[in-house]
C-alpha cells in the first residue's frame, strides 16, 4: 500500500480525523493544540494521526489535501483547514453541526472498541509493573499511569511513550479521545494527601 492509498483509507474509516504534530494530551506546536483542544471541548469523537511520528504521511498528505501546513483536519474525507479555520468555524457556531452530522471515527473492523483490560495489557507491555487505572467505556477512556519508567522524563516524553504503546489500537479506530496522566511513583506519593479533593486513587 503506498503512502496516498493509506492517506485515502484513513480518510475513508474516519469521518472525523485531525493530522497534527504529537497528540491531543501533548500537542507539539501551538495551532495543533488549538485545534486539538476545540475538538476535545466540544467532544464528539475524532481520530487523528501524529504526523511527526508518521514522516511519510506528513510528507505526502499536503499534496493529497493541498494544504501546505499542519494541523489539518477532515469531515467526511474532505479538508476543513488548519487550526484559524477550525477556530473561525467554532466561534460562528458552523463547527459543531459538521461534526455531529459525521458522527465520529468508525469502529474497527470487526465493530469493536477495545475493552480496557486490553488497553491495560498494552500499557504494561511497554511499562511493566506500572499502576494503571482505567475510567470510561468504549473508545473514550481516561487513563491514569504510574511507572518509575517516568523517571528523569518530561511529561510530554512520558505521554508519547504511552500512547506509542496504543499506537495500533488508535490508529484501527478502536481507541480516541484519551484522557492521559502520567506519574513517577514519587510523584504520585506526593500528591496522594489531596486525594480527599476529588483525585483518583490508584490500587498499585
């Protein structure tokens, strides 16, 4: 399969799918994060593909789309724009009727989500002997990890190691919108006292 037909398959199995440099938890450049966070305010499912972990998609997509820059964010296959476009479209209030007539990111081939027993089996693959709470149902999930694989790591570096591990399961549709939080053991201890608050206590 070459780069484009992978583009177009995308395109076609994800009504919604945002291209964009890192993720939605730990955007990499400003005009991602804006549109990644308009998305995820306004919450109707969308995939997307880190672009700066996919080189060939992020050297071939502008002569697809005809968009020289990133993000870039599609509906039903066609190109909406970059991050000023997505941000014009929210604030005139054309935005969220797009995307809820698109209906989200389809599932995976067999149409089902991923179950979070298997999310947890992959995270520990790649962190073995991490606490790891799992909250949420079907594809959108909010994952909590607390491995000593953080150690000395900056919290974006922790987030990409994460979600580098469900990379396959994002990309087949069967996993979006995560919600990531990441600590080494020391920080986790250390703000175990304000659990009272409302934080979520993780059985290690």
């Amino acid at each position: 399969m070459t780069t484009k037909d992978k583009i177009l398959k995308q395109l076609a199995e994800n009504p919604i799918i945002l291209y964009m440099k890192g993720v939605p938890t730990a955007p990499e450049c400003g005009f991602s994060g804006k549109a990644a966070d308009i998305l995820n305010r306004i919450g109707i499912p969308y995939a997307y593909v880190d672009v700066l972990k996919a080189p060939f998609i992020r050297e071939k997509l502008p002569s697809v789309s005809k968009w020289p820059t990133f993000p870039q964010l599609f509906v039903n296959g066609e190109l909406i724009g970059g991050a000023d476009i997505v941000e014009a479209m929210d604030r005139d209030g054309s935005l969220v009727p797009l995307l809820k007539a698109a209906g989200g990111p389809a599932a995976s081939e067999n149409g089902q989500t991923i179950k979070p027993s298997e999310v947890e089996a992959l995270i520990t693959s790649a962190y073995p002997g991490a606490g790891i709470h799992i909250e949420g149902q079907g594809c959108d999930l909010s994952i909590t990890v607390v491995s000593d694989r953080f150690e000395g790591l900056a919290m974006i570096k922790q987030h990409q190691g994460v979600m580098a591990a469900l990379n396959e399961a994002i990309v087949s549709g069967r996993l979006h919108a995560v919600i990531l939080k990441t600590y080494t053991p020391a920080q986790w201890q250390a703000q175990k006292p304000a659990a009272a608050a409302g934080l979520l206590q993780i059985q290690i």
